[in-house]
C-alpha cells in the first residue's frame, strides 16, 4: 500500500499543487475568516506558540464521490463553531449527506486560550483542504490536532489503521542538556513517569507538571493528553509515549503523537506556571485513617443520593418513554440503512423532488412496498426537535386529503419521514409541467374541494390548529385518481385556541402568501384561506402565481388578471385554453369559484372566510350569501368593491362537520 506523506516544512509541496487547488484552498479558507467569528491570536510570554505543522499525513485512497470533500469542509467548519465555545478543547463532527461519510475530531492543548485554540484549528484546515488524493487525512501541532476519515472507528479506538493513518509519531530535540546528564536524566523519567501515570487517572485524562533541576535553576515542563477515548486506551497510548520519550534523554525536548494520546517534555516553557495540574491525591493517596473514614461515609452517602437520584431519572424517562411511544402511535421507525437501500443510496434516479427543506426519493421497502422518503437538510440546531415536533404531529393526523406519515427515522444528522407515495406527483405537473391541461373541469373542482376539506380539518377538527403557511401547488400531491393530499405541512406552528394570530418568522412562498404574513409575519389561519384562494386561481388559469400575462396593452400578474377579467364580467379570458369548451353550466360554475377564490384573497385578514366557510361555499346549490368582494391588496391601491349574492345564508355548525368528514 502507497501512504503519501505531505513534507510541511518544503516548499516543495506548494509548488507541486495545480493552480486550480490552491484558488480553492484560498476561497476555502477566505470563507472561513469571513463568515465565522474573528479570532485574535495571543501571546503567551511563557511559550513558543506559532501554529507551526509538526507531522501530517493525506491518504491515498482516493474518494469515489466528489461531495466527499464538501462534506469534509461543511464538517470541519461545524467543529470550529463548537470550539468558539469558552471551554471546549474536544470536538467532533460528522456529515453523512449523499451518502458520503465524513467523521472529524479535533482536539486543542488544555493549557491554550480559546483563540489560541481557534487560530492553531484554522492554520490546520488550510493545511487539510489542499488534499484532494485521500479519504482521510490528518495534521498535528503542539497547540491542537485534527483529522478526518471517511469511518468512525478512530473516536473511540485510536489504534485503527487504514490507508497507512495510525502509526505514532515521536520526534524528538536536536539539543542535548548542558547540565549533569545523569541527574538530568533521572529528574525527567521521573516527570515522565508521573505524566504516564496520573495522566489517565485525572478526571479529564489531562495533566500538566513541572521539575526543577537544582543542579543547573532550570525548569522542565511536560504535558500528558488524551482525546476522546477511555481510561485504558488512555494509559496504554501514555506506556508507549513514556518509552518513547524516555528514549529521546538527554536531549532537552521530545514530543509523543498518536491518535490516542499527545505527550510532550521539554526545557522552554510552553504552558503558564498556574496551569500545572496537582497529582498528589491521584498518584500518592493519604495513609490517615481519618480521611480514609471521612471518604468512605462520604461515598456512602453520594452513593445513596446517586441511587434516589437513578431511581427517579429512571421513573422520569419511562414516562418519558411511554408518553412518546404514545405521540409516535402508528408511525413506524425506520432503520437508516434500510432507507439506504431502499432508495440505492438516495441515488439521483430516484429523485421525486426538492423542496425548501430538502429532497424527496422513491423507495422500495420489503421489495413491494413504494414509499416516498423526505430527507431533511440540517441548517441549524433546532431542525431535529422540529423534525421530533413533526413525526408527533403528523402521526396523528388522519384524512382522506392530507399526506399520511407511513414512518420516520433519525441517525446523527441525517432526518427522514416516510411518507405515501403518490404516483401522478404534485399539482403544478399537471398546471405548467410535463402533463400540461391534461385535467378536465370536474379533477380541477374535485382538487379544489378537497384541498378545502384538508385545510379546514387542519384548522378545525384536529385537537391543534395547525396552520400550514405554505400552500401552494407543488405541495399538493395527486393520488393515482388525482384525489389531492396536502404535503409538507410539518413546519406548521400551534395556534393556541384563545388567540386570533401570532407573530413569528416568515416561512412561506412568495406570491402565495397573505400580505400581513408576508410584511409583518401576522400568522393566522386567514393566511392558509390566501394562499388557497391564489391556487384555485391557478388551477382554473394553468398560470404559475407570479407568471405575467402579457398583451399589447397590460403586463398584469396572475391575481390582477383574476380581479381585472372577473371586474369586466371577461371571465372567460381568465380560464385554461384547455378548458375552453365548457357549457354553461360549467361556465357559471367555473365563475362561482372564482369568486369565491377572489373572496380568498381579501384584505385585511377579517374579510376573508374561514376554510370551513369555503368548504361550504364549494358545495353544489350552496349560495355564496351578500358579499362584498373588493379588490385584492396586491393588486391596486384603489380600492374596488362589487357586491355578490342577495340572499343571506345560514349554516348550521353540524352540516359543516359532516361536510368536512366526508
């Protein structure tokens, strides 16, 4: 097997990378500096700090997916956010996208600064950019490591090998001590003695000492490290660093790497003399009786405050356990790799859609069962407890017309829902795609009524209001007999029953969204009632929302071309060419519907019907009562009103619930 090393300190290196890498390597690193919290460098008046590389390594195998290297530099910059926190020298990160595994660590010195931390991170990421040849590389300096692989085996088992990666590494000093060898000798192996032993006996397996050597005032300084791994690890890495350190006497200076632990002595101090690590209790122990008693009654009683604390954690988390058993009732967890397979690695063929939260892929489950499967892109924190908020609400909601989760799964940071597959697609295929007019009137207005149906269940007959906020036709999917299902309604927030509307954050489309959503982030289930009203018009037009209609005279889009031919009684102008041949019948229907479309897209929200309302509004011999129907708020300043309708209707609150259940 071939290992490539990357000789650091030659220019040779530079000058043997194409042209193409090292504007990469630039653009890379200028990102990072920009779109990441500035880190100043500071001086240690004790230490040699420069971020100088003393050993790294590129493999050789060369990855067989380009978003290899996108996951590695998305993973490498999540490491770096989490070693901005004060206090964090140890972090690790994963990116798993396309199925393109990247694993990385990186772990900072305990003696150093934050920045100093940061600044030593960031000079080892230019270093491990430029290299394009390997699935796994690595970089090591006195102040930080890090390394990236394409397995996680290496978090908890240091002495791993692939591709060549684990061999330690023990250079030591070109100066010898200038004092009595054998008593320089003897002071250090006892220092790096007691850095092998009380290092993986430290509660943080870190440990900083210092020895005076009388004979010359001289000071030695040692540090024992390790990362990430367990006690026993810890000290089997720490044996192997002490003989290998203890054969770099007498020279002044030797440093230990491997990925299970760092070890370092030398005479030129490199840490504060307050940062030195107090070993008595964890090496010597005490032989008094006394606190030997004190101890033990003490262990005695944190044992039992540990049990009742146990036992009433374990209480906790059942119920726990039992309370999401219960929110998660009928949505089956899925296993990541079945999913894998299932969609032959979430490969591009099998690719449904994309929409705002990620990319949609056929699946086959068990051989026979066809399913859709959302994968959701992690853009911060909170989308796995949106994504948990998400598999408890829709478990529970059931209707004809709205999108059933068949499953869900959850493996680091890669979110799924399964889904119902829906074989013709969503709606706009059928609008403005590849099955252009190919619906009759009768699969519009079937598709209009039970989107009002799915929608005034969501707002009514559910135990929340949950509102959608992002309506539109790309998120109504079609059964294999066009009966529509509402999609992608897991976003959705809680509207409290006591409350009219809430602020939050805009979180819709464009061009189907309310006016004071969209300017002010007003949120109430008026805003689903608008977007409604903009997708039945383009249902009945065949036009996208924001398409504009040109002619000699206007450039109008598609609600003002709505308001204008339906203001001129041109109504006709307005429709599909591919429904131009409906009777009258259909024609007057078509009309009823646009109006009630146009009552949709009222302004203010008050004037607007509830979707229980509209559900009623679409039922054949169903009067649209006295309206007022004015002009919608994006269309015009001038307010327009036209008065629709003579015979005040009335409803009774059971006929909508029947209606609705249908």
């Amino acid at each position: 097997m071939v290992v490539y090393h990357m000789d650091l300190s030659s220019s040779k290196f530079l000058l043997g990378s194409q042209f193409s890498q090292l504007a990469m390597v630039f653009l890379i690193v200028l990102v990072v500096f920009l779109f990441t919290e500035p880190v100043i460098s500071q001086s240690n008046d004790h230490a040699i700090n420069t971020n100088i590389p003393i050993h790294s390594f590129c493999g050789s195998i060369a990855p067989l997916n380009p978003n290899f290297f996108k996951n590695r530099n998305a993973t490498l910059a999540e490491i770096r956010t989490k070693l901005l926190n004060e206090g964090v020298v140890y972090a690790t990160a994963q990116d798993l996208t396309a199925g393109d595994s990247v694993y990385a660590a990186a772990q900072c010195r305990n003696y150093v600064s934050r920045d100093e931390c940061v600044a030593c991170f960031d000079a080892g990421v230019s270093i491990l950019v430029k290299c394009k040849k390997g699935n796994g590389a690595y970089v090591v300096f006195d102040n930080c490591f890090i390394r990236y692989e394409d397995f996680s085996n290496f978090y908890n088992n240091p002495n791993v090998v692939q591709d060549g990666i684990g061999t330690p590494y023990s250079p030591c000093g070109n100066q010898s001590a200038s004092q009595p060898i054998a008593t320089f000798q003897q002071v250090v192996d006892g220092l790096l003695k007691d850095i092998r032993d009380a290092t993986p006996k430290s509660s943080n397996l870190y440990v900083a000492l210092t020895r005076k050597i009388a004979s010359d005032n001289a000071t030695m300084y040692a540090i024992g490290q390790c990362p990430g791994i367990n006690k026993t690890a810890c000290q089997s890495c720490m044996n192997d660093a002490y003989e290998k350190l203890n054969g770099c006497l007498p020279n002044t200076e030797g440093r230990y790497f491997d990925m299970g632990c760092f070890a370092r002595y030398s005479n030129t101090p490199f840490f504060n003399d307050n940062q030195t690590t107090d070993i008595t209790s964890v090496l010597k122990g005490n032989s008094s009786k006394v606190p030997i008693i004190a101890g033990t009654v003490v262990g005695l009683v944190l044992l039992f405050t540990i049990l009742v604390i146990w036992l009433l954690y374990r209480q906790r988390k059942k119920a726990k356990e039992t309370q999401e058993a219960a929110d998660l009732k009928g949505a089956v967890h899925y296993n990541y790799k079945d999913l894998q397979l299932a969609t032959n690695y979430f490969g591009e063929e099998n690719i449904l859609g994309r929409g705002g939260f990620g990319e949609v892929f056929k699946a086959t489950l068990d051989d026979k069962n066809v399913v859709a499967v959302k994968k959701l892109q992690l853009h911060h924190a909170r989308v796995k407890e949106e994504f948990e908020n998400e598999v408890k609400l829709i478990s529970h909601v059931h209707h004809r017309n709205l999108l059933r989760l068949l499953g869900w799964s959850s493996e680091g940071s890669d979110l799924f829902l399964v889904l119902e597959y829906m074989p013709n697609g969503s709606l706009d295929r059928f609008l403005w795609g590849s099955r252009r007019g190919t619906l009759d009137w009768n699969q519009r207005y079937e598709i209009i009524f039970g989107i009002a149906r799915g929608l005034a269940h969501l707002h009514n007959e559910f135990h929340f209001k949950i509102i959608h906020r992002d309506i539109k036709s790309n998120n109504i999917m079609l059964t294999d007999d066009f009966k529509p299902k509402i999609a992608d309604f897991g976003l959705a927030r809680f509207l409290p029953e006591d409350e009219t509307h809430v602020s939050t954050k805009f979180a819709g489309t464009l061009g189907y969204t309310a006016p004071e959503y969209a300017l002010h982030g007003i949120l109430s289930d008026k805003v689903d009632t608008y977007s409604f009203g903009v997708v039945v018009l383009e249902i009945i037009s065949g036009r996208r929302s924001t398409d504009v209609k040109s002619d000699i005279s206007s450039s109008d889009y598609l609600l003002e071309h709505a308001w204008k031919s339906y203001e001129n009684k041109l109504h006709l102008n307005f429709i599909d060419g591919a429904l131009m041949n409906l009777n009258q019948n259909q024609q007057e229907h078509m009309m009823k519907i646009i109006e009630i479309a146009l009552l949709c897209t009222q302004s203010p929200a008050s004037k607007r019907p509830t979707m229980s309302e509209v559900v009623l509004m679409l039922q054949d011999g169903q009067s649209l009562g006295t309206r007022e129907l004015t002009r919608p708020t994006y269309v015009h300043n001038q307010e327009r009103r036209i008065h629709i309708g003579s015979i005040k209707r009335s409803i009774a609150a059971d006929n909508v619930s029947k209606i609705l259940n249908e």
